[in-house]
C-alpha cells in the first residue's frame, strides 16, 4: 500500500508541474489571439489602462474553457511521453502495475477539474461573459483620442475635416490650417484656412475647443433665399479674423454599458435560468406558430370554399374555374387577373415577414439550447482529452515540447473543426441541437477508448518500424532472418531426420512450382477464393526445419539458415473473407480488380520465396551430406 501511495505522488509530482505549465501558456496564446482579434475596438481610443487591465481579465476567464482542454492534452502527452522515454513508465509494467493504475491518480484528478470546470461555466462564466461584453461594447462607442496627423486630411471628429501642413510637438501649435465643416450639410459648408491654431478638450471632456489664428471663413448659405433678380446666384460669407474659437461636440468620456442588456441574453445564464428560458420560449413559439397556422388556413381559399360549399346546394358544388374565367370580358378578365396578384403578393409578402419572425425565434430558442449543452461538453472534452493524451503518450514515448506540440495542436485543431462544424449545424437548425454540439465529444470519446485500449495492450500503432517493415513485406522488400548460435544447446538437431525432410521439402517446392500458375485466371481466383493450402504447407515445415537445426553448433549450417525468406501474406482472401463475399466482391468488376492484382502480386513474389526455399533446401542436404563425410555428425 505504501509503494502504491508513492506512485501516487509520484505520477501527480510529474504531471501537476508540466500541467500549470501547459495551462499558463495555452490561456497566453488563446489571449493573444483575442487581442488581436479586437485590437481595433482598444487602439486609439485614449482607453485608461486600469479598464484595459479589466477587460484582459475577463478576458482571460472566458477563454479558460478553450486553453483547460488543450492544456491537459499537452500535459498528459508530455507526461507519459517522457515516463516512456525514460522507461520509467515500462519499469513500472514490468512491476505488475497496469497503465490504467499507474493513470488512476490523474484521472482522480481530471474528474474533480472536470467537475470544477462544470460549475465554472455554469456559475462563474455568466457574470464574466456579461462583464467582458459590457466593456468590449462600451469601447465600441467610445469617441476614438485625437491624433491629428501632419500633411493629410483628417476625418476622426464627425462633420469635420482637418489639414495641418506641419505640428510642433513641444507647444502643441497647429501651422498652416485648412479645416472643411459640413456639421449643418453640405450644402451649407464652411472652410477655413488660418496660419495657426490650437486644438484641446475642455475639462468635462465634452468638447473640443479649437483656436484660429490670422485666417479667412467662406460658407455658403443656400438656406437664404436668393434675391429675385439673380436666381441663379448662391449667397455666401467671406470673414476675415484675427483670432477665432471655434466649440465643437465631442464626448471623450468612457461610458460604460448598462449590463443588463447582455445579463438578459443566454450569455449571461446559468443552467437553471437557461432551462427557464427555453421552455418558455418553447410554449411562445409554438403558439406562434399555431396562430400562424390558423391564420394561413383562413385566409385561404380552402376556408372560403369550405363555406361556401356548406351553403350552397349539392349540385352546384362542381366548379368550373376555365369556364368562369372564360365567361368574363376581357377587362374584367385583366382586373381579375390584377387582383389575383396583388392578393398573391400580399400573402406572399405577410408568409415572409411571418416566417422571418419564426425563424428569429428559432435561432434564438437553440442559441440558447446550445448554450445549455455547452455547459456539459467543456467538462466532458477535458475528461476526454486525458484519456487520449495519456495513451497516446504511453504509445509514442516521446517527451520535451517536440512531438507532444505537435501532436497536440493536431488533435485540437482536429476537434475545434468538428465542434465548429456540429455548433454551425445545430445554429442552422440543419441538426438537432444535441447532436451538433455533442458530435467533437462522441468523436473524442471514440478516438480516447481507442487509444486507451491500444495503450494498455502494448500496441506499436505509432511505431514507424512496423509500417515501413509492412511496406517493404508489401513491395517485396523483406526482412531477413537472424540465426545467432546459442550459447547452451540442450538437444541436438538429428540430422539424418533433417536431411530427409529437408529432401521432401524441396520435392513438395518443386511440385507447387510445377503445378501453381504464376497467372491465375479471374473468375477462378473468385471462385477459389484465393486458396493456396500447399504454400501454407511449405512454410510451416520450412519453420520447423528452421527451429530444429538452430540448435546446431555448426556456422555453416546457421548461416545457410538465414537464407530462408520469411513468408508473410500466403493467406488466402478466404481467410479473411466468407467464400459468398468474396465471390459478390468479384462480381463487381470495379471493386474486385484491385483485390485481384494485389493477390496477383503476392503471387509472384510467394513464388520466388518458394524458388528459395527449395534452393536452400538443397544447399542445406549438401552441407549436412559434408558433415557426414568428415564426420562432425
């Protein structure tokens, strides 16, 4: 119980470092991305930097939910990579203790995050959404801070344009000055030109005071009536000042947002408030939706010719429509006609404007679904992203910020697609709700019991040996056999025994070569199922004979032994498939070919493995004959 309760320890000394690590850097880089995500709404504003400071914060508390995931995915990977690099992880097997005991410790662990991450969305990310929302919109409506810029207009204060040839930095002086006003229109606009000027905000920060000096002012004055003489004359007014004020409205305060107007939407809902809201705003839709059934249904002609088919006599029911219309003259044909429009395009015009209001209501009915499962699916990818990260570092045995990183971004880049495309499917209406926003987490959670299983079985899934040995087993390219002498041998190999096996084995080489066809027509490749039962056969004896004479302490003998092939793929196709498939697959010509070349492949390639076998075979009677006559045997 002591050794256990030190792995314990152990495992959380490990993994509790690199997690916080992991959790900081992750929570930096979603941050920045924020930032420069709404970089615009915060630059150039004259915003305090306590505000800014605010907003970072609640910044930061909402996207914990987006870097808590990825961050226990990086640690679990980097955690078990490194275990498994140093064979730490592979002594602790070798010990009798399971993965999944050496993983209960952490996953205690991630449970009570999982939990702790629950009522953090639910309880905590309510207020810290509203808060940051609040702040992001006040920013959007502040005034942005004057910069007047030298040697080019300037449009930042409304209804006015600026041009200063040149500024002097140290006494603030404005030289050279053109300024453009069209605060009461265009048509009325007025232009100055001054040598100098000063501009500065007034203490409530509600204006701007800006100061001319030694210029002109031309406006225009079309809102005075011409004299009658001269119509085609526009009034205007020239003034010349020495020195001129000039009050214009500008609020540069930071207003903040009532948060009532976010603290209403399902942002700013927890669980229960959530529930509320969609159950009425279920019973509010469905009863809009039966009013506007009702209505369609009575203004339609169905209703009306309901009426009128319940008053009037049975053998005045059967109307003809072509025999009335053609009755009518032809204007009052065109008025009928007219009116048939019109009456189309108003219940055209009232269907949009009624499914529009439906629609609406819809999208906000499963934002708000959404909402609620959201509050669920964080605490269950946190849970899942162990489950795939530990496995898959057991696998990999690679720590360091290497192939965990890269690994990780791969997997969460993969997951945030599918979690987009679910939450765009369940916003569309195009799914239901659950199953667009629980679609990433039944992904993860198939792709965590798979790596999981693969991890406690031992599996070489990621091991690069094993796929390039397959494709060089599936080029042809083959592994050679290793026969080491053995330092103790306990039986001798019986070698008059061998020699006469080792001669009907090479026979029954012979014979398949003789009797197999390198080229085996199709349909009877089909029908045969691909069946080969004397190359299975040649190889199990060849392995036989293998096992016996690496007894021997002869070099000769164990070198000639490494000559044999090791033959893989002999199996027939109905090994791995019911004799009926195989003949549906080889009914569908498309699908059945490439199986066939591919069978048509190992083929040749099995047959120059059995050409081996039997000059082997025969190399090996010589050698055994040799040793008989210089009696070693």
């Amino acid at each position: 119980m002591l050794k256990i309760k030190r792995l314990y320890t152990f495992m959380l000394q490990t993994f509790l470092p690199l997690f916080f690590m992991t959790f900081g850097i992750c929570l930096f880089i979603v941050l920045m991305q924020f930032l420069w995500r709404y970089i615009d709404d915060m630059v150039g504003k004259g915003i305090d930097m306590l505000v800014l400071g605010e907003m970072f914060i609640y910044a930061a508390l909402s996207l914990v939910p987006m870097a808590l995931p990825l961050a226990i995915l990086l640690a679990s990977l980097m955690t078990f990579g490194s275990l498994g690099e140093r064979l730490e992880l592979l002594a602790m097997k070798s010990a009798g203790i399971s993965l999944i005991y050496i993983m209960r410790p952490l996953i205690v662990f991630i449970c009570f995050l999982s939990v702790g991450a629950f009522f953090f969305q639910n309880n905590a990310m309510p207020v810290v959404q509203v808060k940051l929302w609040s702040l992001i919109y006040s920013m959007r409506q502040k005034s942005p801070a004057l910069d007047i810029p030298q040697g080019v207009f300037f449009n930042g204060i409304d209804g006015y344009n600026l041009y200063v040839r040149q500024k002097d930095n140290e006494t603030g002086l404005l030289k050279n000055l053109m300024i453009y006003d069209y605060s009461q229109g265009f048509n009325n606009a007025m232009v100055m030109v001054a040598d100098s000027g000063r501009l500065k905000m007034s203490a409530d920060k509600l204006f701007l005071v800006l100061t001319l000096y030694d210029g002109e002012a031309f406006q225009n004055m079309r809102n005075q009536s011409p004299s009658a003489q001269v119509k085609e004359a526009v009034p205007y007014r020239r003034e010349t000042f020495l020195n001129k004020e000039i009050l214009i409205e500008y609020n540069a305060n930071f207003a903040r947002t009532d948060e009532s107007l976010f603290s209403s939407q399902y942002i700013g809902k927890n669980l229960s408030s959530l529930q509320s809201s969609v159950d009425s705003m279920t019973v509010k839709l469905d009863s809009i939706k039966a009013y506007n059934g009702v209505t369609i249904y009575n203004s339609s002609y169905k209703r009306s010719f309901s009426n009128a088919i319940a008053l009037a006599p049975i053998d005045t029911l059967v109307l003809n429509f072509d025999t009335i219309y053609q009755a009518e003259t032809p204007s009052q044909q065109a008025g009928l006609l007219g009116r048939v429009k019109s009456s189309i395009e108003g219940a055209k015009q009232e269907n949009i404007f009624k499914g529009a209001s439906i629609g609406e209501e819809s999208t906000k009915l499963r934002r708000h679904i959404m909402e609620w499962h959201t509050k669920f699916t964080i605490s269950f990818a946190c849970l899942m992203f162990f489950f795939i990260g530990a496995p898959l570092g057991a696998i990999i045995r690679k720590g360091g910020m290497g192939i965990p990183v890269v690994l990780s971004v791969i997997l969460f880049i993969f997951y945030y697609i599918i979690n987009n495309i679910g939450s765009k499917m369940a916003r569309d209406g195009v799914w239901e709700v659950w199953q667009g926003m629980w679609l990433s987490s039944a992904v993860l959670a198939a792709l965590g019991i798979f790596l999981t299983y693969k991890a406690v079985n031992d599996s070489v899934i990621l091991n690069a040996d094993t796929y390039l040995n397959a494709i060089k087993n599936l080029i042809g390219k083959r592994a050679s056999r290793k026969v080491e002498r053995k330092e103790v041998i306990i039986f001798n190999p019986d070698y008059h025994a061998v020699y006469s096996r080792l001669g009907q084995l090479s026979q029954d080489a012979c014979e398949y070569l003789a009797k197999q066809k390198r080229w085996l027509n199709y349909i009877s490749f089909w029908q045969l199922g691909g069946e080969d039962t004397a190359a299975e056969k040649i190889v199990n004896e060849m392995e036989n004979i293998v096992e016996e004479l690496s007894n021997s302490d002869q070099i000769l003998i164990l070198n000639k032994l490494m000559d044999y092939p090791i033959i893989g793929g002999y199996k027939p196709l109905s090994a791995y498939l019911n004799k009926k498939l195989c003949l549906i697959i080889g009914f569908f010509l498309p699908l059945g070919i490439p199986f066939y070349l591919f069978a048509t492949y190992r083929r040749k390639l099995l047959r120059q493995d059995i050409q081996t076998v039997q000059k082997v075979s025969e190399e090996l009677k010589d050698i055994i004959i040799n040793l008989k006559d210089t009696e070693h045997v």
